[in-house]
C-alpha cells in the first residue's frame, strides 16, 4: 500500500526488548492489602493537588477578582449596545464616542487628556430626539469636512440611525440636535460621503432601499432600489464616485450616486436559494471598501461562511475565501478519499 504523504509519520520498524534486560516484576494483585494502601496513597495526593488549583467549577471566585484594565467606562445604557462609532481629534487630544443601543438611547461620550498631567476627564451627553425602538447605527462626518464654496467649515455631525425610521443628526461636538431626515423604515447603516462630508447614506433593513441626503439643504437627493431584501451594509468608494451595497438577497451592487441607476450586479450567491417555508436563502451581512491600489477592491462577508473579492470598476469576482471551517472540512475530505483509494 502506497504511503499517504498527508498522514502523519510514524516509524513501521519493529520494535524488540533485549531479553537480557527485562526485570521480573511480582504479581501484587492478590494483595488487597497492598492495593488499598495505594490507592490511599493516589488519592491523598490528587487531593493535595487540588486544594492548590483554582476553582474552575464556578464562574466567579472572591479571592481571585476581575482586573479593570479598562482607562473609561461609561455606564450610560440600561440594555445592549448595538452601535458604537469614534473619532480622535488629536488638536484637542480628545476622543469622540458615540454608543446606542437595545434602550431607545443614544449618548455622545468625550474623553480628553490633559497633557501636562496626563489625566484623563469624561463626559457623557444624552442625545435628545424620543426613538421608539432600538439605535442600530452610527457614524461621524469629522474625518471629512472640509470648507465650502464661500469658505465656512461645515458642520461636524454625527448621524444615528434607528429601527424607528428616524435618521437624526446633531452636532459632534456637543450633542444639541441639527435636524431630523425623514427616510426609509428600519435603518440599518449609514455613512458619509468621503469628499466634504455633507452627503449622507442610509439603508433599510425592511424595504431593501437606500436613501442618500445632502445634510446642509436637509433634501433627499436620490433613493436606490433594487435590492430584493434587507440591505446589510453599503457604503461610497473611497473616491465618493460609486456607491456599494450588500444584501439579503445574496447581491452586491454598484450605484451611480448622481443618477441613483445600478451599474452593476454581483450576485454572489444567488444559487443559494430559500427555504421550503419561504424563508430568504443566506445572504451577504458586511461590506468593506477601498481595498487595491486603485481603492476599487470590495470584500463582501456572507451568512454561508465565504468572503467574497470583488472590483467594483472592473465588475469581476477576484476571489471567493472560505471559512476556515469548511477549508478544513474539504481538505479531511481529500485526506479520507486519499486513504480509500490507497486502501482500494
């Protein structure tokens, strides 16, 4: 039988005991005695061993702690945090935290460090618009703004997304309330343009639409349709001249943002399907732009355990990545027709 190089090495030579070696070892079976006495012996000393171990049986312990390494706990949330967003103004030597969650609430943490004693100071402000369901997304305009065509800075924003339908922006910089966008039902995500930061994105998780504003006119410049479910994620190129989105429905798709027409389609996993009850098949849950010497390389994530490479200029599929899992599942399954075929 040939050798499988996939198998673990093992050394087939025979192995033999000089006769002259082996030692006679008496027979102590018989001897209960003897026996109980060992077996004393092992337990007394499992017994000593364990009285120095931990305890693993409980989850918690009183003489062993939990260490805080943390440098800034805000403890502002009464149920679970869906969405966090930050941005680090290193002028000011100031973080920017933005948490909401399962509470119908969103906060706007600041966190500054004095540099010449190197202490740190927090604040914690409420944001103040009523939602009615939970906050499912986040995100801050400062890393774009730039000046406008008379030369005033724009507005440093921060916009929160809500399952209510509420798209609300306010001021980064001290959480009073800009203004409220009306929009599609159940937001999911939302970003900014990456060129002046005055052009908003927002997607539904209900309707499969996706809205984009211009913040400084409070208008709805174009809505996106076309995605046959939810979508999950989306977000401009890095150049802000494209649009991407992701979906349920197992497509990535590219966007004009001018024309609000579809450019493209890549359906990654349209084979998939649904199931007998009518259930949506698996789809794609996050995306990632800006990949590629040309920032034109999108990886797209999936509920069947690929990522998938796409160029969104180029509208090819670069490469699908599976799982780990499935990887190690697939190569056992060679090892074991490798070994059938060499048993055969």
């Amino acid at each position: 039988m040939a050798a499988n190089p996939n198998d673990e090495d093992f050394d087939e030579a025979p192995a033999f005991i000089d006769m002259n070696s082996a030692v006679e070892v008496p027979d102590d079976t018989n001897n209960e005695d003897t026996m109980m006495g060992d077996e004393a012996m092992v337990d007394d000393a499992d017994e000593a061993l364990a009285s120095k171990l931990p305890n693993l049986n409980n989850e918690s312990s009183s003489s062993q702690p939990v260490i805080d390494q943390s440098k800034a706990t805000f403890n502002s949330h009464t149920d679970a945090v869906y969405a966090v967003a930050s941005h680090y103004d290193a002028s000011s030597h100031t973080l920017s935290i933005a948490s909401g969650g399962g509470d119908d609430r969103a906060y706007l943490h600041h966190i500054s460090t004095n540099t010449a004693t190197n202490q740190l100071s927090q604040t914690t402000t409420p944001l103040s618009h009523p939602h009615t369901d939970s906050i499912s997304c986040l995100a801050f305009n400062t890393p774009y703004i730039t000046t406008d065509v008379s030369g005033k800075v724009q507005k440093n924003l921060l916009a929160v997304g809500c399952y209510d339908g509420a798209i609300v922006l306010y001021d980064a910089a001290n959480g009073s309330l800009v203004q409220v966008l009306e929009g599609p039902s159940d937001v999911e995500w939302t970003c900014f343009h990456p060129k002046g930061g005055t052009v908003l994105l927002a997607g539904s998780i209900a309707d499969g639409t996706i809205w984009m504003y211009h913040a400084p006119s409070k208008s709805c410049l174009q809505v996106f349709v076309g995605h046959e479910g939810g979508v999950t994620a989306g977000a401009f190129t890095p150049d802000g001249k494209l649009v991407a989105s992701v979906g349920q429905d197992g497509t990535c798709r590219v966007w004009a943002p001018k024309t609000g027409m579809s450019k493209h389609v890549f359906r990654l996993m349209e084979s998939m399907g649904g199931g007998d009850d009518g259930s949506p098949g698996p789809g794609l849950t996050c995306l990632a732009v800006g990949g590629g010497t040309d920032g034109k390389l999108a990886i797209c994530g999936g509920e069947d355990g690929k990522a998938y490479v796409v160029h969104i200029s180029g509208k090819k599929l670069v490469a699908t990545l599976p799982h780990f899992e499935e990887q190690q599942q697939q190569s056992n399954g060679n090892n074991n027709n490798n070994n059938n075929n060499n048993n055969n």
